[in-house]
C-alpha cells in the first residue's frame, strides 16, 4: 500500500508547499512534516508530506547497497 | 458577456445558418463546403481508406491543444495507419447549450490549423445543440477518406516473425497532460499532449521502405493495448526492452505521483511501425528527420513465441507479460 | 528523479541478486506485506530473478483487497442517498462489493468522484455547500494521519458538510494475527515501507522476539526491495531474527511523531472486519468522539442487503498466504481484470491482480 514519492520542497505558505518532481509541481500540505525547509526532498502521499528524506541516510544506503553486492568479488 | 450557444442554434432555423455562415465556412473555407449542399459531391479514384472517430474528451481545452485538434488529427492519424493519403473530413459537432461562443471559435481555429498541417479539406459538416448536461461541453464525430497509393498493403494482420517494432517517440504525453486538468487531479505538469497529424511522416517512412507491415497510433490505453492487438492480429508473439522504451521525464514523474504505468497512458501523436528487420534502420534513419519522430526508438521485435502476447524485458533482464489495458486508468494511492 | 533513480541501478541490481544467490543456501519463505511492494516485486520480476531457495509470498497489505463486503456495500448504499457527493481514492472505484461497486453505481445516478487527495475532497465539500461530501477513507496507517489532517482542517475552516467513512487498519496487529494462523511457516517478513514512515520500526520488534521470524522494512525501488531480500538472507541464514530498516531514507525507529500524534488525536483503536480473516480486535481505527460529527456511518443511515461473498473467491486464502492465485479455480477462467470476482483481481496492488498483469505465462 502507500505510494509515495519523493517531492523537492519549492517554497512553502504556512502549512502549505509547492513541491516539484521532474518538473510536475503540485500544492500539498506539511501539516504533517512542519519542520520541511525549502530545498528538502519529502515523501509525499496522497497530497501530504509524510517525512522530510534524511538525504545522508540515503547515501549511506547507496553504500551498503554498493558494500552488500561487492562481498563476493574479492577473489 | 460572452456570447453562448443555445439550442435555437442547433434546430436548422436562422440562428443555426448564421453559426455555419459567420463561425464555421469562413476559417473552413473550401468550394465543397462553401456549396452547403446535403452532401459534398466529388470524384476520385484508386484505392480508398474510409474511417470514423468520435471525439470526447474532457476537459475540452489542455496542454497542448483542444478537442478540435483531437478531432482532426486522429482521423486523420487512423487513415494515415492504412498508408493512406488524407483527402477529405466530415465534421459533426453535438454542443452542450452554454458553451460560449469564444470557446467554439477557439476550437474551429484549431480543426482549421490541424486539416491544414494535414492537407485535408472539412467538405461537409453538422451542428446539433443538446441540453445542458447532456454533453461534456462539446462531443465531435470526425469520418475521414483517404486514397491508398498502389502497392501499399498495410494492415494489424501482417507481422512477421523477425520483423521490428519501431515506436515513433515519447510515451505517456497526451494522456498527462489530460488527466493533470481534471477536477480532483490537478497538478501542473511540464507536459503537453502530442496531439498531431502523423500522415506526412507516414508518407516519408513508406518513401523509404516498401517492407512496412503494420501501422497502429497507440491512443486510448496506451502503447501496451496496441502492441497486444496487433499481437493478436498477427498471431504473432512481440517482445519488447523496457530500456528502449521513451518517456520524457514530465510523464515518468506524474505517473509516479498518480500510480500510472506509461505503457497504458493515452497518446494522440505516435505510432507503431512493424517492418521487416532489413529495412529497420532506413525507416528509423527516415523518421529521425521529422519533428514527428525526433524521439524514434526500434523498441523490440516479432517472434513465434509465446503467440498473441506482449512480453517485455525488464532492466534488470528479468521477462514479464504487459497485457492490454483493462477497464479505466485509475489513479491510485497504493 | 532523485532518490528513485539511483536504487533503479541496474548494474548495483545485478550484482545485488548474484550475492543473495551466493548467501542463501537453505529454503526460506519471506512474505512481502505491502501489495506496494507486491507490484515491485512482480513489476521488476525479481521472483523470477531470486535463487529457488526464496519463496515469497503476498500478505494481506492491499487496503482495499482488505475491506469488506459489507463496508463496499455501505461506500455504495451512501452514494445512492440524495445530496450526496462520494469522494474516494481510484483504487476502490472497480472493487465489487455484494452487488455492485462504485464505478457501477457513478453509471447509475450516483455521484462520485475520484480524488487524489483529502484535500480535494474538501475543496469539493467548499465548493458544493448544499450537498454532503462523504470520502472513503481506506488506508493503513501511511494514510491515516493525511485523513485525520483533513478533519482537523475541515473543523478549523469550519466546513460542516465534509464527512468520512472511516474504513482504516493498522498494519502490526494484521502482521500477528497471521503469524497466530500459523497456518505457513514464515522465515522473514518484507515490513511495509512507508506505513513503517509513521509508525517507525519500535512496533515490528515483537515479530523477531515472540515467532522468531526476521523483519526487514523495505523501501519501493528494485533496490531497495533487493538489498532487503539480501538482509532478511543475511538474518535468517545467521539464526539471528530482529527488525532491520533497509528504508533509512525513509524510515527512523521512532517513525513520525507529529503524523503520529495528529492520529491519535482525532482516531482511536477499534476492532476491524478483515476480508478473509475475519474481525480482527484492535485493528482498526474509528473517529473519537470529540470527532463524531464527521463520521459518515453516524451520520447517515443506510439500509443495508445481506452481505454476500462470491461463490468460489479464495481471496480470503491468497490474502492470508496460503494459496498463490494461480491456485484459484476461477483466476483467468471466471475472474479478470475486467470481470473481477474478487477484491485481489480488482486492486492494482491485489496478488491477484499483479499475477495477472505481470506473470510470465
């Protein structure tokens, strides 16, 4: 369940933001992330932000990502 | 206030000939019509390719173009499928009482603009006028003949095994564009519908190659649905790349923000080409020189496996079925 | 796109897939919760791609393969009711209920209307003063605090004609009412990713410690659904169990605490009717009652038919794990996208639906 998708914040008017994926903007609420900045990617669901994207979190994903699949190429 | 269309002008009585002689001969200008005969009468002969559309579309107005548009371009698009040369249009307009007169004059500019670029003439025509509510604004039936030049021989049925299937350009447009106006949808997309006449491109393409097997715009549910019917009108198998497949960044995002698959979403300006592997590249090289096939991409090819059915290969090489479209493309939240 | 793009790496995705080949080495059965992760999952064709010591299984996270019939019968028995606008998410546009389903039902007189947001269902209610604006609120709990913020918006703006049908479930009491079936033998569980956004990881922890059985939250990407299959191995091959986050862009332990607390403040725990299980104690969420007066149940009375199940449907077994839709006597013989007999044909997230759509032959 739960499609969301990870939206730039583009500016934001009280408990409201204008977010842009791949050039597609739409207004939606932070009711539920009020400590979004401008600049910060959200996920978004259903019109809301749900979370503000922890970006060195996902880094370090990509890391253990690259860690994981590497294992079994040092012979 | 904007003039309005009102059922008086629909009922054949004097308000209905001042619409057809102010509003709709004088952008649409041609002897035939200028005749307001019952019928428009001509002469051709050879081989003719004869095809109807009704055009329903809501909202009326979108990115990138409007119904009138719509109207001619896919008639159009569906003569120019078989190879044949659009030569004349029929134009039948069933207008919901209120529209106002700014927004039908809009939408005449543009079926004017479309036969144009298409070089085809509207010779004959009707108005109806209905109810409030009993019409999204504005429905248009569009039937259209064309002439097949000799030799030409095109039809769904005619894949064979080995051929490739080249797609014109960028999946998805028209459909995100659409759906973005609609109430309770709303986004602002980047996007414009590709709503265009494809029958000068054909004409290149056939220029180069007398091996074109099949033609097919992938409109209503998408290159997905198309592909499956062509499939099964051949009784052939098709394969497909996911990597090969164009989506201009606009549609990848909205249908990643309404839980769309490309393949599924409507297109008005692309098409399918299945021709005979050998001449592939001469066909792509072709298209590639039209502002209609910028984007072409020979995205698989026919096999005897796995008959009437579309397999794809994902990028991570894995194999799964795209089937046809079924029911309507919802949005969704899961 | 940013944070899609790079976990659809398919280089990373093939090199992810030849390790987890090299690490599992006994027969392991992982069931992915989330029917968001179920169309990842055949989508991408990682069943395909995985060793054939992983099986995976699809579990009952699909909201709306889970609602049921007598709760679709109540969305259409409201929609017929006179000034009324229904308001809902696409997904339960084509689920049929006992007798019918909403997309049959707008073909009828009723008016309904499909949103991508709360938000636009509200602007509906503004927008249509004399009419009573019900939405269908199906979700888990991703879901449920964006309909508990629409409430407190409406209240705030003073909107009095927006109303919800509260149809939401809660994802942990699910999860331990199968694993009490015991009716499969679980090795690891794929825990929904963006449920996991609110909720954080905290509430999976009995999983591991009470039936031993692996956990990993999972984000959406081909990656991210590999590198948890490649934890879940890791876990489970090292008899190690516990609650991993492999969505850590995503997800923290303590998950959102405002979504958190603006639910708690407008819902509070029920009992939930689960397609196939059952009524489920503790697995739903109702309005409180400072919040009553948006509640569509309360505030419109509908007669309801009997409540009927198709005849022949095992969604109720698929949705539990014990049966793989191709198991279904009526799957592509009786039962289509077009023709759904049951809610699992119907969502696009439904295993039923995904085995469709997406199976190799």
């Amino acid at each position: 369940m739960c499609l969301a998708v990870p939206v730039q914040v583009v500016s934001i008017e009280g408990n409201e933001a204008e977010v842009e994926i791949g050039g597609v903007r739409r207004h939606v609420s932070i009711m539920l992330t009020p400590e979004a900045k401008v600049g910060d990617y959200v996920l978004l669901h259903t019109g809301y932000a749900i979370n503000v994207i922890d970006e060195a979190e996902a880094q370090e994903t990509l890391k253990i990502l690259e860690e994981m699949a590497s294992l079994d190429e040092v012979h | 206030m904007d003039e309005v269309i009102l059922l008086a002008h629909g009922s054949g009585s004097r308000l209905s000939h001042e619409l057809i002689e102010k509003n709709f001969l004088p952008p649409l200008a041609n002897p035939l019509l200028a005749k307001l005969d019952d019928s428009a009468v001509f002469a051709i002969s050879g081989r003719l390719a004869f095809t109807t559309d009704s055009y329903v579309v809501n909202p009326i107005f979108f990115p990138g173009g409007d119904i009138g548009k719509l109207a001619v371009c896919g008639t159009i698009n569906d003569l120019a499928m078989s190879g044949a040369i659009p030569l004349y249009l029929s134009l039948s307009l069933i207008i919901e009482e209120g529209l106002t007169l700014s927004e039908l004059t809009k939408i005449v500019k543009s079926i004017k603009a479309a036969a144009e670029e298409a070089g085809a003439k509207i010779v004959t025509g009707d108005t109806k006028v209905v109810n409030r509510g009993s019409a999204d604004k504005l429905f248009i039936n569009t039937s259209g003949i064309g002439i097949v030049p000799p030799g030409i021989d095109i039809s769904g049925a005619n894949a064979k095994i080995g051929d490739k299937i080249i797609l014109s350009g960028t999946i998805g447009d028209h459909g995100i564009a659409v759906m973005s106006q609609r109430e309770g949808l709303k986004f602002s997309v980047p996007v414009q519908s590709d709503c265009a006449p494809l029958n000068k491109l054909v004409a290149q393409m056939l220029e180069a190659s007398s091996q074109i097997h099949c033609l097919r715009d992938p409109t209503r549910g998408g290159l997905a649905t198309t592909l499956n019917e062509l499939a099964k009108q051949s009784k052939v198998g098709i394969r497909i790349e996911e990597e090969k497949i164009p989506v201009c960044d606009g549609v990848r995002a909205a249908c990643e923000l309404l839980g769309f698959d490309p393949l599924y979403v409507a297109n008005e300006g692309k098409l399918v080409a299945i021709v005979a592997s050998d001449d592939a590249e001469k066909v792509l090289s072709k298209m590639k020189r039209n502002p209609y096939g910028a984007d072409v991409s020979i995205i698989g090819e026919v096999t005897d496996e796995h008959k009437g059915k579309v397999i794809m290969k994902t990028r991570l090489g894995a194999s799964r079925i795209v089937d046809m479209l079924s029911g309507e493309l919802l949005p969704r939240i899961c | 796109m940013k944070f899609i793009d790079e976990y659809r790496d398919v280089e990373l995705g093939k090199r992810l897939i030849a390790r987890i080949k090299q690490l599992s080495t006994r027969p392991t059965r992982l069931m992915e919760f989330c029917g968001g992760h179920t169309v990842a999952i055949m989508r991408n064709g990682i069943r395909q791609l995985l060793p054939s010591t992983i099986e995976m299984l699809s579990g009952p996270g699909c909201p709306v393969c889970v609602t049921a019939n007598a709760d679709i019968d109540r969305a259409i028995a409201l929609a017929h009711l006179p000034d009324v606008i229904i308001t809902t998410f696409g997904d339960m546009m084509k689920v049929p209920g006992s007798y019918s389903s909403l997309q049959q039902a707008r073909a009828g007189e009723a008016d309904i209307r499909i949103v991508y947001s709360t938000q636009d269902a509200l602007q509906i209610a503004k927008d249509n003063l004399t009419q009573s604006v019900i939405f269908i609120g199906i979700g888990f709990e991703t879901t449920a605090p964006t309909i508990a913020a629409s409430i407190l918006q409406a209240e705030k703006e003073g909107v009095k004609n927006f109303y919800v049908l509260c149809l939401l479930k809660l994802c942990p009491p699910i999860m331990k009412a199968i694993l009490d079936l015991g009716e499969i033998r679980l090795d690891g569980i794929v825990c929904p990713g963006h449920v996991s956004v609110v909720i954080g990881s905290h509430p999976y922890e009995f999983i591991p410690r009470d039936y031993g059985v692996a956990c990993v939250v999972s984000g959406f990407e081909s990656l991210d659904i590999l590198l948890s299959v490649a934890m879940l191995v890791g876990q489970i091959e090292s008899g190690k169990p516990t609650v991993e986050i492999g969505y850590r862009r995503g997800v923290k332990p303590e998950g959102n605490k405002k979504a958190l607390e603006l639910m708690d403040s407008v819902f509070e725990v029920d009992s939930a009717d689960w397609r196939g299980i059952g009524v489920v104690p503790a697995s739903g969420l109702r309005l409180r009652k400072k919040y009553e007066r948006f509640d569509a149940e309360q505030a419109f009375s509908v007669t309801l038919e009997p409540v009927r199940e198709a005849k022949g449907c095992i969604c109720g077994d698929i949705l539990r794990g014990i049966k793989t839709p191709t198991e279904c006597k009526l799957f592509r013989k009786v039962c289509f996208p077009e023709h759904p007999v049951g809610p699992c044909m119907v969502s696009s997230e439904g295993a039923c639906a995904a085995y469709y759509q997406y199976g190799t032959e």
